[in-house]
C-alpha cells in the first residue's frame, strides 16, 4: 500500500531512500532501509511535533556546544532536511550533472563520508549536523515498531532476531541454557491490527520458529 507522505516532497523522498539504503544496503541477510520504509518513518516524524522541536527549547542564544550537550542547532528538524537536502542536490548537480538519487552507488557513499566529517560544504547548514540526524533517524526507521511506518515486515527485528512485544511465557524459557529465543517478531501493530493472539492479560503469544539442525 502506498504511503501518504505528509511533510516530504517527491524529490526528498527519493533522496532519502537512495541516501538511507546506503546506510543500510540490502543484502543476503534481508532487505535494506528502502524496502523497510524508512523514508515513511522520517516523514512521519517530521511531521509530528518532533519535526517542529515543539518540546524543545527554541530561545537563544545559540553556541557551539560540545557533543556531551547534545543537540544545539536553532534549526528544527523540518528546517535541517528541508534545507540540506535541496542544498547537497544543487552541488551534486553542479558537480556531477545529476542529483544526489541518480549517483552511482560508490558517489553516494563517498558524499555521504563527506557529509559525515563535515568536509561537503553546503551554503546554510552543517553537513555534519544534517548527516548525523539523517543516521540515526535511519536507525530508528529501522528498528522502530512497525506502528511508526518503518521496519516493513519487521525486517530489522528479524535481522537481529528481536522478538518485539514482551511475552507472558519467559519463564517456561528460564531453564533453557546457552539457546537462542527464537520466535515470530510481535509488533504492537500486529495486536492493533489483531494479527497476534494475546493472552488474558493483554501479554503477546509468541510463536516458534522451527529452526533446522545444522548438517
């Protein structure tokens, strides 16, 4: 089903999904943050108040801080994607005739190294500040629950083999020494949507995978 991008243009969308699946490419473990949605997950954070920094303190003034004070931009999150993502396509087509979606794989990754020490200068914003952001909310995207438009399929979950959902039955579990837990991921979008059976208590049943013996 086609996502309803609520901030996010066409043109960034295909910028941050060409941006984020070199972040996380897709390979033989599973499917990358394209095929996952992040791009969905960015923009439905930017649209809510996060992209506003509606929380956050918004008065100067504004100093360099260190990394240990976190973030310290007067920019919010809408403005920084907004404005870095139009900038880094104008250098790109300046110098190499097409934006930053269009590259080759290897360009890309080496604009994305740029950006990540700040060596790609962009007229009204750090690139190391927009690279940062765009990093972990790929990340988030990732792994969030699939309640919040990324990690499609539970890809990320099932990359790492995270269960989702706290069950009720750990303990039957306890005596299992040195064995992996290995079940169906539960997300909280599965028991909204009533594609996961819970118990009285509203606690998730985990299914088991059948893993086969090695040879």
């Amino acid at each position: 089903m086609a996502h309803a991008y609520r901030f996010l243009t066409q043109p960034e969308v295909k910028f941050l999904e060409a941006a984020a699946e070199r972040l996380i490419p897709a390979d033989h473990l599973g499917p990358g943050a394209r095929e996952a949605g992040v791009a969905c997950f960015i923009d439905g954070q930017l649209a809510s108040p996060w992209g506003l920094h509606g929380r956050q303190y918004r008065t100067g003034p504004w100093q360099e801080g260190t990394p240990e004070q976190g973030f310290q931009s007067p920019l919010t999150p809408q403005e920084i994607y907004r404005a870095a993502i139009r900038e880094i396509d104008q250098h790109c087509r300046m110098e190499h005739a097409k934006a930053f979606p269009f590259l080759e794989a290897a360009l890309q990754d080496e604009l994305l190294r740029q950006m990540e020490s700040d060596a790609l200068p962009l007229p009204s914003i750090s690139s190391a500040l927009f690279f940062s952001l765009l990093l972990r909310n790929t990340m988030e995207g990732f792994f969030a629950d699939p309640l919040y438009g990324g990690n499609r399929g539970k890809a990320g979950w099932r990359l790492i083999g995270f269960p989702g959902v706290a069950a009720a039955n750990y303990t039957e579990e306890l005596d299992h020494h040195n064995q992996s837990y290995q079940v169906e991921p539960v997300s909280i979008l599965d028991i909204e949507q009533q594609r996961a059976q819970v118990d009285a208590q509203g606690y998730a049943k985990h299914i088991k995978l059948r893993v086969e013996p090695k040879a």
